[in-house]
C-alpha cells in the first residue's frame, strides 16, 4: 500500500492550475521510480483532506493520470500505478510547466485542427534508437531504393498485426507500401484502370482522395449517406466501377456501417464484379460498444482493396499507408504496375520493422487508445458543461474528432467569433461534392493534439462565442 510520504508542495500563488501541479507532482514521481508499479495511490478523500484541497481537483488530476496510462482505476479498490513502457526524462516535466507557465501569460489559440495527434506521449526515446539501429543495420536495402512493394519484414508485421486486431487475412506479398493515402490510392486508380470511370464516394466524403480522382479524370459519383451509413440503394443505381468507403468511422460524419449494410455493400461489389476501397483510417481508435470487424475481414469473394495508414495511431511524419489487395490483383499489379518505385524511405521503414516486431507498436496503440478516450471523454463532458443544448454532438463511438450540429446559428460567423476568443474551429463544407438544397453545415472539433486543460478552456470560449453570435443575431432581429 502506498502512503504519502513523499508530500506533493503545491504553490497556490502561480498561473498553473493546482490540478496540473498535482498531475505533474505523481507523473514525475511514477517515472523517476519513487512510486512504484503496481503500489496504489491515496484515495481522493484522503488526498484532498491532506492537501486542503477540493476532491474535484484532485480527480481531474487523477483522470489525466488513469487518461496517459500511468494509473488504472480498479473497481471498489482504488488507483493503481501501471507499468511504463519508457520513462521520459525528468527536464521533460520542467519544460512542461515552464511551458504552460509561458503559455498562461500569452494569448494562446486553441486549434482543433483534425488530424493532429497526441505528440506529448509519443515514444521519442524508442523511436529514436530504432532509427539508429536502422542506420547501422549491415542491409543494402536500406540504403538503396528497397523493394518495390515494400520492406518484407514490415509488410509481414502488418500483416501479423491486422489479423490479431481488425481480423483481416493476408500474407504479405499481399500489402503493398506507399507514402500516404493519396498516394495509395493513385496507385489503385492506375491499376484498376480508373481513369474516365465512374468511382462512387460517400458525400460528404474525405476531398483529399475526391481531389485524387478528380485529378486523373475519375468521373466522380456523390453518394449520401443515412443515419446508419451509405445509401445502397443509390450506391446500386450509379453504375460505378468502385467505390470508396470510410465503414468503420464514416469521414467527417462519424457514423459506423451497421454489419447489415457491409453485408448489402459485399453484395453489390459481388453482382457487379467492382471493387470496394475501404480506408480504414483510424479504426483502431473506438469507445462505444463492441468492435465491429473491418469490412474486409467480412470479405470472401475478394473483392475488399484495404487502405491502413500509421499518421493516427503512430506518427504522420512517417508517411507509410498500406494497401491490402485481394489476391486475384496481386499478379495484376506485378505484371502491370512493375515499373513503380517504392515511394516510402527504406530507412523509414527499417526502423518501423523494427518498432513494431519488438513490441513497441502494440504498447503504444494500447497507451493511444486510453489518452484519447480520456480526452474524447474530457470533450464531451465539457461539451453538456459549457454549451449544453445549444448543439448537438455526432459521431463521437470512434476517431478524433466529432461533429457539432448547431441550432438557428450561422456556422461562418461562428468560426469568425471563435478566432476572436482565441479558438480555432472548422467547417465542413469542403468536404461535400454537392451540398442538399438547405444546407445547415455542422462544425468540426479535432481533439488529438489538445491537452485538457486546452479542451476544457476552447470548448467554454467556444460557448462564449456561440453566445456573442446569438446576441448579435438578436441585435439586428431588433
């Protein structure tokens, strides 16, 4: 059992929360060793008597800890401290606050910006020594331009790592290596021929790959969507040679194809011999219910192209997105895609290889899920706190980010007036090909990057600005 017998010194004349002070007191006593793992930390009542301090500081702190992995919650016996999987140095914390110190005194925007990731909990140190080993691995290849599909090794832990968690199939000769989603998907336009085609997309719809298509003369299809994913029945009638889909976390919408409608989905790509790209973008990122499988493991008549990408659960400086082909184009793309270059750095993927076959990949997938649960959760309740029934939330079972409907409030001007109370939102306009007739955009929140203090403070700015908007609409109805 632990005591305290190392006394948390909080100074209440600073600019840092007591909260972070507290947070940061545990997290750099758990990673120096002076708590050890699996010894339990005192209780909230007990802490928050000690330190004359309110429970509910103390349990914000606790819940960043239980949200970064240090401490687990055990149920009807309190916290404890959880194995590392690497320790962080200690002038690491100091620049923290220091940071945050800075931060306090300037005018800091808060950007929910999707597509950032929790960087703060990145495993630098690890990263860092696969790197070098792969600089002083004795291979040609990593110094050369490597295999053309890709470095086999890496291919092989890929395929390994998406049987045990999206319960796909495939051997590695089957995966094939390009640098990032567009890219990947450039490749597959050249080798199903899909230049002049008709290529079916949700609407709205990821306009990266929209953009990708429109540029090698795709006839683009806009597919909507229902409350429960694509709409099959115009999917059925567009006479597309394929179609791109988002299953397991619809972009930007957030909804996940029910089991039914992947069924109805393989139905269609079987009866008329097309083929279904599923980007599986950020499906190892899910918090409500049961995971549901990868379409492509639902897959038996080949016709699922998987796309996979590390930019959400590892680092999008890596640049690596994996393409899974059925069988049957394996030898298609052999005989008619030869002449491809490797579009990946051979040394990227060495260290990558290296990252994943010794376990760090999986540790820190697993820490990921927990920090952004616990943010995701951090957004939401500061969401019912802050803007109540002002707007309404979709999409937040996976992903990081969610959507918010708002109501009788201009979008535009929203985002307007956020930047003035020093927040940064985002419209989803962008993304749709062809918008219905009443057109009431929701607002997008990326969450990944964010600390909770941050989360906490844009959304209660944000609920200033909603306010600024409706009195000045009020205004001008007067």
């Amino acid at each position: 059992m632990f005591h305290l017998q190392i006394t948390p010194f909080l100074k209440k004349d600073t600019n840092i929360p007591i909260y972070l002070q507290l947070y940061l007191f545990f997290r750099e006593e758990i990673e120096k060793g002076s708590i050890l793992t699996g010894e339990k930390l005192p209780s909230i009542r007990e802490l928050s008597q000690s330190l004359n301090i309110s429970r509910n500081t103390v349990d914000t702190a606790y819940q960043q800890l239980i949200a970064e992995g240090y401490v687990e919650s055990r149920e009807k016996s309190g916290l404890y401290v959880l194995e590392l999987d690497e320790v962080p140095m200690l002038q690491e914390v100091q620049h923290e606050l220091k940071l945050h110190h800075v931060e306090s005194k300037t005018n800091h925007l808060i950007d929910f910006q999707y597509g950032d990731i929790e960087l703060e909990r990145f495993p630098l140190k690890v990263w860092k020594k696969c790197l070098m080993a792969a600089i002083d691995a004795p291979s040609h290849e990593v110094f050369s331009y490597g295999d053309k599909k890709g470095h086999f090794g890496l291919r092989s832990e890929i395929a390994s790592y998406l049987f045990q968690a999206r319960g796909v199939r495939c051997s590695p000769d089957q995966i094939i290596l390009a640098a990032g989603t567009q890219s990947a998907v450039n490749v597959l336009i050249q080798l199903l021929s899909l230049q002049n085609s008709k290529v079916a997309l949700e609407n709205p719809g990821y306009d990266g790959v929209r953009y990708v298509f429109e540029s090698q003369n795709s006839e683009v299809v806009p597919i909507s969507l229902e409350e429960d994913g694509i709409n099959i029945a115009e999917l059925e009638q567009s006479s597309a040679k394929c179609v791109y889909v988002t299953p397991s976390h619809q972009f930007p919408i957030g909804m996940i194809l029910p089991i039914q409608k992947r069924m109805k989905l393989l139905q269609w790509a079987e009866k008329n011999q097309t083929y279904i790209i599923e980007d599986d973008y950020d499906g190892e990122f899910r918090y409500a219910g049961q995971p549901i499988p990868s379409l492509k493991s639902l897959d038996t008549n080949e016709k699922v192209i998987y796309l996979g990408t590390f930019s959400k659960a590892f680092l999008p400086a890596a640049r690596v997105t994996y393409i899974v082909l059925p069988e049957p184009l394996v030898e298609i793309y052999q005989s008619k895609l030869f002449f491809l270059s490797q579009t990946v750095s051979p040394l990227i993927q060495e260290a990558l290889y290296r990252f994943m076959k010794e376990g760090h990949f999986g540790r820190h997938i697993r820490k990921m899920r927990k920090i952004y649960q616990g943010k995701q959760a951090a957004l939401l309740k500061a969401i019912d706190l802050y803007l109540g029934d002002k707007v309404h939330v979709i999409g937040q079972k996976a992903g990081l980010h969610l959507l918010l409907e708002l109501k009788d409030l201009d979008a535009i001007q929203l985002v307007k007036k956020a930047e003035e109370f020093g927040i940064r939102i985002y419209l989803t306009e962008k993304f749709w090909l062809k918008r219905p007739s009443h057109f009431d955009q929701p607002i997008m929140l990326g969450f990944g990057g964010l600390s909770m203090e941050e989360i906490k403070s844009g959304v209660q700015k944000l609920g200033k600005a909603i306010q600024a908007v409706n009195s000045n609409s009020q205004r001008v109805l007067e």
